[in-house]
C-alpha cells in the first residue's frame, strides 16, 4: 500500500490488481465465518500449532512487543482454490 497526503487528506494506492483480488477474497470468505473472539495465550497456542495464520496489517511501530514476539509459523506451500 502506498499513501499519498494532499493537506489534510491521506490517499491510499494498492500495490496493484493482484492485491485488490485477494483482499476482496478475504473479505468474501471472513463474510461467510462467524468471529470469535479468542484471548493472546489461544492465539499464541494456535500459531504454534500451525493451525492458523495471523496476518497483522498493523505498521511496525504500532505493533505491541508481545505480539511481534510470537514466532512465525514455517512457510509452507499456499492452498489453490478448488475450481
């Protein structure tokens, strides 16, 4: 994402049609799950069970030390989507 400030207006570009595609996916896909609110330990113990994967869109100097502590999980191979 870039950003572009005109007076007191922040404009936000993003880095291309690729990244607009998956954002509408992720949305689509959160819009069909319930949310469920889990506490720091939860998170943590499913992180390192590789059982989900926490995308923190937050910029760096905003994110609390103790979430950024948590170790990421291995990259592993993206899923396709059945067509």
């Amino acid at each position: 994402m870039a950003t572009r400030r005109d007076g007191t207006k922040i404009y936000y570009r993003l880095a291309g049609p690729d990244v607009a595609a998956l954002y509408a996916l992720l949305r689509d896909v959160a819009g069909t799950r319930s949310a469920q609110a889990v506490d720091r330990g939860e998170l943590q113990r499913w992180l390192a069970a590789g059982e989900v994967v926490a995308v923190d869109v937050r910029r760096p100097r905003s994110t609390p030390q103790a979430i950024s502590a948590v170790p990421s999980p291995s990259p592993r191979p993206a899923a396709r989507p059945a067509r």
